[in-house]
C-alpha cells in the first residue's frame, strides 16, 4: 500500500526500487508530498515489510523473512526471493497506511539505524553473490564511504557515517553486529 509518515500527507513509501544510487533500496516517493504520482497499481522491485499482505502459497515456496537481517533489508532479501520464484510485488495504492518512521532506530542519519542498514546490505550482497551487485556495492557503498564521512564532517553527522563504516566493515568481514547502544548517540 501507500505508507504516509504518522504526521499526515507526507509520503514515506509507495513501494521500493532496487537499483545502485544513491542507494540499493530506494523508496519511491520518501519524503514528498502525496500529489497522485504514485497513484497508480502495479508491479514493484519490493515493498516493505511495515505494509505487505502475503498469500500463503507465496511463504509456503519462498519461507519466511530471514532472521539474519533482523532489522532492516530483510524485506528486500524478501521481495527478491519472491521474484526469483516468479512471484511479483504488487504495490496497491487505494491501501492507505500509516507509519511511525524512526520510532525506534531513529530517523535519518541515526547511528543505530545507519549501521544496521550498512550492516545488512552487506549481508543480502554476500547472500546474493551476483558479481554486478559485489561490484556496484563495493564502488558506490565501499569505495565511496570516506567522501560520504568528509561530507558527514561538513553537516555535522559524522557519527552516522562512521557507524555506516563501521557496519559495512562488519558486514563484509563476517563479524556479529555491534550497532551503537542506542539511537540517540
């Protein structure tokens, strides 16, 4: 469905387009205001997992979210399954939806919730193996970390982009998940 932020006409999501830039998963319409461009049903790369109805045939051939993620992309290591076993993601926009974006790991460039993310992505890149997503996640997510810190350092967010560092480091090496204690550092 369409999932507005809990404070009203902003949009947070009308579904996810998987892609390289800026980001692997981006949502379609995050931040805008609802002016009917996503108005339409049809087919998506993902959805997300605050807002899918799933038909049981569809868990009975793919399984359920992958407890590895925990928090975070495990909705599109989801949707990618569902896709690779012919299913589609449907996105349905008369489904109205509300969410508390951010309650919990915070919003934006919080520690928690950029370590988790970087953290996870590496694990659905590992999980995957395709050797186009290993080398556009190590170009634009690897390789392009220390301009995403320089330019943290200008906008004062270097926390989160450390801790984006960090969880890719953790990611790709294989190590347990060690976010920051909590969303507020």
């Amino acid at each position: 469905g369409k999932i507005y932020l809990d404070d009203g006409p902003t949009l947070w999501c009308a579904g996810m387009d998987v892609g390289f830039f800026p980001n692997l998963q981006k949502l379609r319409g995050f931040g805008a205001h609802d002016t009917g461009l996503f108005d339409s049903e049809g087919s998506v790369d993902a959805l997300t997992g605050c807002g899918m109805l799933i038909r049981r045939e569809v868990l009975e051939t793919v399984g359920f979210f992958d407890e590895q993620f925990f928090v975070y992309v495990e909705d599109l290591d989801f949707c990618t399954r569902v896709r690779d076993a012919g299913w589609l993601c449907h996105y349905v926009p008369q489904a109205l939806l509300y969410h508390a974006a951010g309650s919990t790991a915070g919003r934006g460039y919080s520690p928690w919730r950029k370590y988790m993310v970087a953290y996870n992505l590496a694990l659905f890149v590992k999980k995957r193996g395709q050797i186009s997503l290993w080398l556009a996640f190590l170009l634009l997510d690897v390789l392009c970390w220390p301009l995403v810190l320089f330019v943290s350092i200008l906008k004062g967010q270097v926390p989160g982009a450390w801790a984006k560092g960090c969880g890719l480091g953790h990611g790709i090496l294989g190590f347990r998940a060690r976010p920051p204690h909590s969303s507020s550092e």
